[in-house]
C-alpha cells in the first residue's frame, strides 16, 4: 500500500485510467475523426476490461479452488467465449 496515499488501489485508480487511456490512444492511431475514435475507443476500452477481467477470473480460480484443472477449464470456456464475440462483430 501507498504510504502517501492510504487509501490508494492500483485497481481501481491506475487501471480504468489505463484502460481508457490505450483506448484512446489506439482508436486515434486507427480513425481522423472524433466521432470514430470515441466509438472505436468504447469497444477496445469493453474488450479490454473484458479480457482483463477473464484473465483475473481464471488466476481466482486458480488459486481459490488450487485447481489447474478448473483454470483451464475456465480459460478454454472464456476463449470460446471471447472468440464467438469476435466472430459477430466482424462485418460479412
């Protein structure tokens, strides 16, 4: 813990910033206008915290059941997952 800020978690400060920030950033790197860059920086920022959210899910697993087994279980379940949703943002 931080012994300026006491209050202060690395979770909940640093990461939505983070998340936001590389969002931008990218969408801007890709797009020219702001109305493109802000939607495109919504769905990063999205699949971001959702791919964030599954690798903590999988470690949760892992160490609360001490499980190897479950964690890959979960991991392969969150891989078809994040797959198929990829698969239907994806123009024909």
């Amino acid at each position: 813990m931080h012994t300026l800020l006491p209050g202060h978690n690395i979770y909940f400060v640093e990461l939505p910033l983070l998340i936001v920030l590389i969002s931008l950033v990218y969408s801007a790197t890709r797009f020219e206008e702001w109305g493109a860059i802000l939607y495109e920086a919504v769905r990063w920022g999205l699949r971001l915290a959702l791919f964030l959210g599954a690798i903590g899910i999988v470690l949760y697993i892992l160490h609360y059941f001490n499980s190897v087994f479950l964690a890959v279980l979960a991991a392969l379940v969150l891989a078809v997952f994040f797959i198929a949703l990829n698969m239907q943002q994806r123009p024909t």
